[in-house]
C-alpha cells in the first residue's frame, strides 16, 4: 500500500458525504486509505476491497509465523522423520509414487 499523503487521503466527513461515489471509485487505483474525520478527528477509514484482502492476508501470514515462533520456543516442534512416522501410525503408510 503507499504512503498516506495528507493533503490529498484526510478527508472531512461532510466532504466525503458531498462526493461520495468519486472517492468510492478512486479507492482501487491510488492504493492508499482515505481517512475520514468527524469534528477534527480521526473516525474512520476506506480502503479498497483489494487493498483490504492484501492486509488482512498479511496479518494471518505474521500471526502464523509469530505462532510457528512460540511453538518452537516453547519446544513444541518435531523433526519431518518424527512427522512422517505419527503420520503413517494415524492414517497408514502411503504408498510410493512411482517417478516418470
């Protein structure tokens, strides 16, 4: 996503009510938030559906990693062979493939 540029992304409530499907459909290619504020504050914020997906897609992503992190501080990790073995003791051993 870009940087926030100011003078263009802060938007006043009663601006964004006056040209609402403009900002709407500027949303998907500038890649940025639209900030909207409500008596001077910060109240809101518009991001694209894409730009929405992408953010949350990466949240899941760190969250995932931050937990891989805590499982192996924790020591609760095994080794692929360790995997492999409680694999095959639970659903049966698979079968070779054969190589083309």
């Amino acid at each position: 996503m870009a940087t926030l540029q100011i003078a263009e992304d802060i938007v006043p409530i009663g601006e964004l009510k006056a040209h609402l499907s403009e900002r709407i459909r500027a949303l998907r290619g500038r890649h940025r938030p639209l900030v909207i504020t409500q008596n001077g504050k910060a109240a809101a914020v518009m991001l694209s559906p894409e730009d929405f997906d992408r953010l949350t897609t990466q949240a899941r992503f760190v969250a995932a990693v931050q937990d891989g992190l805590g499982d192996l501080d924790a020591d609760r990790v095994v080794s692929n062979e360790d995997l492999g073995r409680r694999l095959d003791a639970r659903f049966g051993a698979s079968k070779p493939t054969k190589k083309r």
